[in-house]
C-alpha cells in the first residue's frame, strides 16, 4: 500500500446531461460558470484533479460539448491549486499540435496541466468527423507513439522519431513545459492493449469501476508488466459516489437513478461501448461484460460501490487504496452541493483511517 494519501479527481460536466443516463434531475450544470464554481469548491474541498470529457458529437444523452482542451485552460484560471487534466483524442489531434498547445497552458497555469490520453471506443464519433477508425489495438498502438511523441517533444531538442503514424525530423518546441519531466500523462481502458501500453509508456492507468477484487486483479498485473518493464504507473478508479447521512437515503439514490434511466439512450451506449470493448483480442476490454444497469453510469462508476454513509464511503476508498489504487475518479449527481459534502464528511474520515493504518504499520514495523 503506498504511503501517499490517496488522491481525488472529478469528471468535469463540459457537456450536457450529467453523468448518469437518466431522465433523473440533475442539479449539474455544463455551461462555464457553473463550472469555474465547481472547480474552486473542488479545490477548497481537498479534490487534487479533474478531468475534461472529450465528445465531438451528440448523443447519449449529451445534446452539447465543450472542447476539453480550451474548456480545461478556462478552470485552471479560475482556480489556483487544482490540476486539470485535458483529454486528448489521437487522430483528430496529432502530437505537435496537442504538446505546443499544453505547454503553453502549462507556462499560463503554473504547471498545472496533465493530459489524459483517449484511444477511442465510438467508431460513429470517427465516421462523423471523417477520422479513419482503426482496429483496436491498433489504436492503442497509435495512442503509445502519441505518448512517446509528447515526451520526446518536451523533454528534448531536435526531435525526431519515426513511427508507423507519427514523425518528427530534430524538431525543438520552445518553451517547453514548465513541469519536469513533464506535465502527467494519464490513460483508460481495460484491455490487453490499454494496460501493456500504460505498462510500457504512461503515468497514470485509470480503469473503470469495479469491485475491490477485480480493481486488486488489475492492480496486480499493470504493476508486475511495468515493472518488467523499467517503469511504473499510478492507477485511478472510476466511481460515481452516493453519499448520504443514512444507507438507507443513499440506495434510494441509486434506485432512483436506475428506475428513471433513458433505456434507449443506455441501449445505444451500450450498443456501442460493447463493440469496442469487445473488438479487442480478449474480448475483455472496457464495458465488454456491463449490465444495463451498470451502463446507466458511463464509465462502470457504481460498481465501486461508494454509495452509503459517509463512514461507509469512507471504509471502501481506503479498501481501494490497500489494493494499491491511487486516486479514484469521482462523479456526483449534484456536483457543486455533493463536491462540498465529500469534503466536509468523507474526506475527513479517508485521512484518519489512513492514519490509523499507517500507525498500524509503524507499530508492526518495530
């Protein structure tokens, strides 16, 4: 178990409908302002990251979406602490543009960018913008070259690489950024493809909601090929928390959310997230094995099971980090009002247990 505090990001709401599928009300907002409070709650309540979305069309639910690389610079200077990570889509973005645009954020922020890598799994998104759709692995081949490329970029002069989908001849970005090495680099994904790639290249793996002993499996595995590999990797869990005064009041939630889904929306996305997840190899990539009910949150997030009192919420984070996760990736149904609330009655209570587990291991350390 590592001896950090576990950290806490949030998924930025920069496009419409929240982050549930369902007809529920949501008092979550994607428009700026609503935003630039978010962020500036986030940050005055303990929450490390957030994490911009990256669509380009609608669908699911969402009717409208903020571009997370603009929208990302707008939260960073509205805040002063937080860091913000823009997600970045390999083939509508090359590397040269992605590296020149994040270092110049990085200068204007005070080197408070990450970059959070997405490989793609909505083959209607590509078609639409006329971006060519690639098998699955390849596009997790496509999405290393672009981690190499940016590290290359910023930490080198007189670049030059030659992949199979990007090349550079001595190319010297000036300035660079101002985080060294560089700014962070995250990634997602399930799969074979998705967690040998952040074994060989990326800074931070996020996987999607999952029970403590499926998050332990992945754990494993991740650490032991990167380490093989000469390197390590941070992970992130998603998790879509409910917390309530009572269980009873938080399951209500829930149930709530579940009964009021949008079934055509839900079918559509699952339609879709199922066949990317299971065009990968295994057949075991992202949402490969989700229910209906676990698609009603994009991203597998109650399936974490953070959902219960502020103690019970609490006991399950700490849970997650003792299998080795180091930030979890929240998502709220009200997010300015939940966003307080976990700070004030959750995240107190992760630090004292994580104190007494420390504690602990000092003592049978003697």
């Amino acid at each position: 178990m590592s001896q950090e505090t576990i950290k806490f990001a949030y998924w930025v709401p920069n496009v419409s409908g929240g982050l549930v599928v369902s007809k529920i009300t949501q008092r979550t907002s994607w428009d700026i302002d609503y935003n630039r409070k978010l962020a500036q709650l986030a940050e005055q309540n303990g929450f490390d990251y957030a994490l911009s979305q990256i669509r380009f069309t609608a669908g699911y639910g969402a009717e409208f979406q903020h571009e997370p690389v603009a929208f990302t610079h707008a939260l960073l200077a509205a805040t002063t602490k937080l860091k913000v990570i823009a997600a970045i889509l390999p083939g509508p973005w090359t590397p040269a543009v992605a590296a020149k645009q994040l270092a110049t954020i990085d200068q204007l922020t005070g080197g408070r960018v990450a970059v959070n890598i997405v490989s793609g799994w909505f083959k209607g998104e590509f078609t639409a913008i006329g971006e060519p759709w690639l098998e699955h692995d390849e596009r997790y081949r496509r999405s290393e070259e672009f981690i190499r490329a940016l590290k290359g970029i910023w930490t080198t002069d007189n670049f030059t690489f030659r992949g199979d989908f990007y090349r550079f001849n001595n190319y010297t970005l000036k300035p660079k950024p101002l985080q060294q090495p560089h700014p962070e680099i995250f990634q997602g994904g399930s799969s074979r493809a998705a967690r040998d790639m952040a074994s060989r290249v990326s800074d931070w793996y996020f996987t999607n909601g999952n029970t403590v002993a499926g998050i332990k499996a992945q754990v494993d595995d991740i650490r032991a090929k990167a380490a093989a590999n000469g390197h390590s990797v941070k992970v992130g869990v998603n998790a879509f928390i409910i917390a309530r005064d009572t269980e009873a009041e938080a399951r209500a939630v829930l149930a709530e959310i579940i009964a009021q889904a949008d079934p055509a929306a839900v079918h559509a996305f699952g339609d879709a997230a199922r066949q990317a997840g299971q065009a990968s190899p295994e057949g075991e990539g992202n949402w490969a094995k989700s229910s209906f009910e676990d698609l009603v949150q994009y991203n597998d997030g109650f399936k974490t099971d953070l959902i219960g009192t502020p103690r019970q919420v609490a006991e399950r984070i700490v849970a997650l980090k003792q299998v080795g996760v180091d930030l979890v990736l929240s998502a709220f149904l009200h997010f300015q009002e939940e966003v307080e609330y976990f700070g004030r009655h959750v995240l107190p209570l992760v630090r004292e247990l994580e104190d007494e587990l420390a504690a602990q291991a000092e003592a049978l350390a003697v």
